[in-house]
C-alpha cells in the first residue's frame, strides 16, 4: 500500500516489467538484473516465465493499492459485521461536504433554543457567538475524527477543583492591601488584585503574567517576581488562594466547553450516520473507523477466506503517516504474517510458506501529525 494511486500503478508496473524483461530470451541485461535484484545468480530464465504467467492469471489477487483501495475492498468482504447499507458506495470531497452541513441543520433542529443557548455559552467559554451553523461546524472540523476513536466519556473527564471559600478570598485580599511593598508598581499591582479578588473576577487573570509566576514559584519553591523584583515576605498564602481561584476558574471554563463538545458530537455523529445510511454513502474515514472496530476483535486468518486470498507479503509505504486508526485496520494483518507460531508457515496442503511484512516511514516528512 502507498498513499496515491499513480505511486500504486508504478509499483506495480515495475513488477510486471522486470518479470517480462527476465523472462524476454532477447534480453540478457533484464535475466541479470533480476538475478542481481533477488541474490539468486542461478535463476533460471524459465522460472520468470512461470512466474510471469502466474502472476498475469492472478492478477486480481495481487493488491498494489492505496490504504484506502485496500479499506474499501476491506470493507466490501464484511459489510455485515460493519453494519454498511446495501449497495453502498464512496463519497466524495464535495458530497461529504454537503453531507457534514445538512447533519448540522438537523442537530439545530433537535436542540431547543434553551439547550442550543447553553451549549453555544459553553463552547465559546462563557460568550455567544454569532453564527450557530458555523460554530458547530468549527467543532465538527476539529474534533469529530478524534471523537469516533474514544469513548463518549473522555468529554466529561476533566474535573475543575473546588473554589477556595469566600472567607478565604477576602482573606487573601485583605492581606494584599495591607501589604507594604517598597515599589509602586508592586503596590498597585495587589490593590487591583484585591479588587478582583473580592469581585470574583477571575477571567481578566488568565494570561496575567504574575499567575504564571506564581505558578512557576510553586512548581520550583522559588519566590514570586514581578518586573524581576520580590514581593515582601508574608504574601505566600495569598498568592496561593489567588492562583487555586484563577485556576479553577480556568479549568471549569474548559470543562463546560469539553461536555459541551461531547453534545454536539454525540447528536452530529446520530446525525449523520442517519443521513448517510439513507443515501448509502460512506466516506473513507467512515470505512477505517468501522473497520478499525470490527478488527479490533477479528481472527486474522479468517481474512483469507473473506478476501479470496491470504495476505502472506505485507509492504506499507509512507508509513508515518497512517492513522492510528488505520493502523488498528492494518494490525492483525501485520499479526498473521510475523506470528511464529510454526503452523503458521504453511499453507492447506502442507507447503512452505514464506511471510514478510515490511514498512517504509520516516518522521521528518510526517504531515498528519496533527491526527495522532
């Protein structure tokens, strides 16, 4: 497998090629090249000419394909187990596009205008954005590929902590004014922090660089900067209930936004399994995704029998940009043919069979990282 299809049909062109040069009695250089190629200086010219003939009226069993060549074949030998309507077929770029928009409309049209107001709040931390379509649309695009491989919960895992005590707050404020630093813009810097500190007004903090230096000083047992200079001794337990504030303020925006998020691609992905079973059409992430599930528990050696052929060679190209869930598709082949289980070397009537499974990758020219 390679990841286009003029790369495939090369690849399978220079088979076809070499095999016919070898077996040509007019060219000596093709037998040679061979020879050299395999480490066999002996090959006979009339096994090329075997092979050649074997291969041609075999033709169909030799799979030289992109992954997704190879998914849709996949997929074609257990529609059942992937629960694919009938008939089904491929979409395209333009079609899934389409296909992504309508299922958004129906997810609007399911949520009342209270729920719709709650999650859209939520999504944007707290501010309501304009266009609903095109918010939803942005989560869709961002984190639905990601969505299909977890479970449902993973949107509900991140717990914000408590928020210090009201009396704690004003505590922590009320030593703050009283503070004596030496420098103005020290002591003008903790009157606006009792401030927010007493209103509750965390948000302003977030990227305030004093909390990351709070933060730092935590993390190291360091003392608090700003503008590289101490604040005077006696402020450490208010700084601490400062940054336990803003951090839960933080992490609870961001829980909202997580549950809101595991909402709207929870009803997206009812959505558009609906609408795409109903047109018959699936798109190729659709493909790897059943198929990676159903694979996940398959016998690799009942393949053979649903692919009217066993996969003994597996050769994978580009491979550091398969998808883990590809991966998970590509796994048990990759199983069958390294198992040293010594049964496993043979075929139905009990001849020599030998397996490989090669693969080509290289992290520098990765351009799916952004996947996984």
């Amino acid at each position: 497998t390679t990841f286009t299809r003029k790369a495939a049909g090369e690849i399978l062109d220079r088979v076809l090629l070499v095999l016919a040069e070898a077996a040509n009695p007019h060219s000596d250089a093709g037998l040679q090249k061979l020879r050299d190629q395999v480490g066999i200086a002996t090959l006979p010219r009339s096994v090329c000419l075997q092979l050649l003939d074997r291969l041609l009226r075999n033709i169909h069993r030799l799979r030289v394909c992109t992954l997704d060549s190879l998914f849709t074949q996949l997929a074609k030998s257990f529609p059942f187990e992937l629960g694919l309507p009938p008939a089904w077929r491929l979409t395209d770029e333009i079609e899934e596009s389409w296909l992504r928009e309508r299922a958004v409309d129906s997810v609007i049209a399911t949520l009342d205008q209270s729920e719709m107001s709650a999650v859209l709040s939520m999504l944007g931390k707290g501010e309501v954005r304009r266009s609903v379509a095109r918010e939803l649309l942005q989560v869709v695009d961002a984190a639905y590929a990601s969505q299909r491989q977890c479970e449902q919960d993973v949107w509900t895992r991140l717990r914000a902590p408590k928020q210090p005590e009201p009396p704690k707050l004003i505590e922590a404020a009320g030593m703050m004014r009283q503070a004596q630093p030496r420098q103005k813009r020290h002591r003008t810097k903790l009157q606006r922090l009792a401030e927010q500190l007493e209103a509750n007004d965390f948000a302003a903090l977030t990227d305030d660089t004093l909390i990351a230096n709070i933060a730092l000083a935590r993390r190291a047992g360091g003392e608090v900067l700003y503008y590289r200079a101490p604040f005077p001794e006696g402020l450490e337990e208010p700084f601490d209930v400062l940054y336990a504030a803003v951090r839960s303020s933080v992490l609870a925006l961001l829980q909202a936004q997580n549950e809101a998020t595991g909402t709207v691609l929870a009803a997206y992905d009812h959505h558009i399994g609906v609408l795409k079973n109903s047109v018959r059409a699936m798109g190729f992430d659709d493909v790897a995704v059943r198929l990676a599930r159903v694979f996940a528990t398959v016998d690799p050696r009942t393949l053979g029998d649903r692919m009217d052929g066993a996969i003994d060679h597996v050769l994978l190209d580009e491979f550091q940009d398969t998808s883990p869930a590809q991966w998970q598709v590509l796994r048990p082949l990759v199983a069958r043919v390294t198992e040293e289980d010594q049964d496993a070397g043979r075929d139905a009537d009990h001849w020599h069979v030998e397996r490989s499974f090669f693969c080509v990758g290289d992290t520098k020219q990765a351009i799916y990282g952004w996947r996984g």
